[in-house]
C-alpha cells in the first residue's frame, strides 16, 4: 500500500503563453509536513490552488487520495482542508457560528457538528474566544480560527497558504504549535518565502523558482546544500583575532560576541585540529568548537544562482 495521499506527475500550468509552473512532480506523504519555499511570483500558490481543485491545471495530473481531482474534483475536495493566504471569515460571525457555517458547507452530518466544533476549537486554543465575534479577535486568533474551520471535517491534507504572514512573533509561535500538531496526524503542506519558518516547521523543502522545482528534499539535505566553511569557537580566554588569522588554513576571524569568534577557513581538513593545539598551548580555555552552518538565506541564493548559470549555459 503507497504511503502517499498525494501524487503529482508532470504538473504544469500557464495563464498566458508563458508558464507560471512546469514539470512539477511529487508526492505527499500521509502525515508529516512539508514546506513549499519560494520568493514571490515563484509559482507556490499556484501549485496549492490546483491541488485544491480551485484552478484547473493545463497539464499533468493530480491525485488526491487515489482521486483523479480533474476528473473528480468534488470527491477530492473531501480529503482536502484548505486555508489561502487571506483567510475567508465571516468577520460578523462568532467562531462557534462560523465553524458552524463551515461545518454545514462540508456536508457533514448534522449530529456530528457540534462535537466536531468543539474538536478543532480545542486544537486549536480558540475555545474561551468561541463567543467572541471575528472581526474583535486578533491577527492570530483569527489565523487560528482560519485553520479551525479548514480542518473541521479531519481532512487527510491540509493545505496552508503563507500561515504566519502578518503575525507577530507571540502570535507566529502559537500558530506554527498548532502546524506542528496537525501535521502529527495529518499530510500537511504549506508555502512561504521566510526561511525560518522552513527550520520552524517542516521536515521537506520543495523549493520553486520561475515556476520550476529547483530542491526537493531534507531539511538537513537544503542545510548541507552548501559545504559550510565557518567554524564557532566559544572561548572564556579568547586572544587578539590576528592570532587565530595567523593559524595555517584560517581565512579570517572575527568576534561576534563576547566569547564568541567566527573563523572562516580554507578547506584544509586539520584547520579544526590546528586551532585546538593552538588553543591549549596558549591557554586561550576553549569551550566549544563547532562547524558553523550555511543560512538557509546564503543556500536559497546558491541554488537559485546555479540554476540561472545551468540555463545560461544550455
């Protein structure tokens, strides 16, 4: 049996003669989230729409649950909780009467609806605001009861277009707690331009650009995109930066807090070895040497260079 809810093959769209998407392929697995990362304009939304059967696609298929959603884009639609970037609430509504609402829209079973209510209210900390009316909550509450009313009838995937956009960061952290919670149970994919949210969240990237899948893979895979060329060393007696320059393979040195400095070194392998030996013939006590990683900001721009040099080339 796959572990697959979703699978996308040859996924392309455009909405004039230039393409927005191309060639898109993956799969979802059934539980476990995924980042979906891209600067603006790179295609992101428009993959989440075609997958929510809001956009229909100009090539490729779709399949949610075992469910062709060109063919069958109602039955698909029941496996699928969607949230877009601006949160369609009832700002006139309480969150008890809109998760109502949204219930009835679902179809679901009328006896079902208030325990189900009351289910995605606790999930997601909105309980004690349920009479409460949309329009007098906050941004993140009203994330939150964004994110209620598209799980409301326990969809297999939840779809979650840029969720902490506008948020501040008390709010952000509540919102990505309830992510990670989802995505515990449930297939969960979600696009954003920040990378930290990808380092917050998920465990796969797929990474877009122009309208092309230019990374998919690990977390940890994107981090090591980049061989790293930094080292961290945390020292109670740290001496003067000129000293560590002077060890063969360092590049240079620099102080980025009072105990610690960042070295940046050629790629002879002993540079580590050498600084340990300089550093207990000189007592400089050091506490910690580690191999500093590349940002995420430094690996998005080298995939996306490389991929501008490929095509240049071809």
């Amino acid at each position: 049996m796959s572990n697959s809810i979703v699978s996308i093959k040859q996924l392309s769209h455009r909405y004039t003669k230039d393409w927005a998407v191309k060639g898109i392929d993956f799969d979802i697995n059934k539980t476990g989230i995924i980042g979906l990362l891209g600067a603006n304009g790179a295609g992101k939304s428009t993959i989440m729409n075609i997958m929510c059967g809001v956009l229909k696609q100009s090539e490729g298929d779709v399949i949610i649950n075992g469910i062709d959603i060109r063919k069958n884009p109602i039955e698909a639609r029941k496996h699928i909780g969607f949230l877009p970037q601006k949160a369609p609430l009832y700002l006139d509504n309480t969150i008890e009467e809109y998760l109502t609402h949204c219930a009835y829209l679902r179809k679901m079973k009328p006896s079902t609806i208030k325990d189900a209510v009351f289910s995605v209210m606790e999930k997601c900390g909105i309980t004690h605001f349920r009479k409460r009316l949309i329009k007098n909550l906050s941004g993140g509450y009203r994330q939150r009861a964004g994110i209620a009313g598209a799980i409301i009838h326990d969809p297999k995937l939840v779809v979650l277009d840029e969720p902490t956009v506008g948020l501040d960061p008390v709010q952000v952290v509540g919102v990505r707690k309830i992510i990670n919670d989802i995505g515990k149970q449930k297939a969960v994919i979600f696009s954003t331009h920040i990378m930290s949210e990808i380092q917050a969240l998920s465990s796969e990237i797929k990474m877009m650009n122009n309208g092309l899948m230019v990374f998919s893979g690990s977390v940890d895979e994107f981090n090591g995109y980049i061989e790293p060329s930094t080292i961290l060393l945390t020292i109670s007696n740290p001496p003067e930066v000129s000293v560590i320059e002077a060890v063969e393979g360092v590049i240079k040195a620099e102080v980025i807090a009072e105990d610690i400095i960042r070295v940046e070194f050629d790629k002879s392998p002993d540079v580590s070895a050498r600084l340990i030996e300089k550093s207990v013939k000189q007592k400089w006590a050091l506490k910690e040497i580690v191999v500093d990683k590349s940002t995420m900001e430094h690996v998005f721009a080298k995939i996306t260079q490389d991929l501008a040099n490929k095509t240049a080339n071809n």
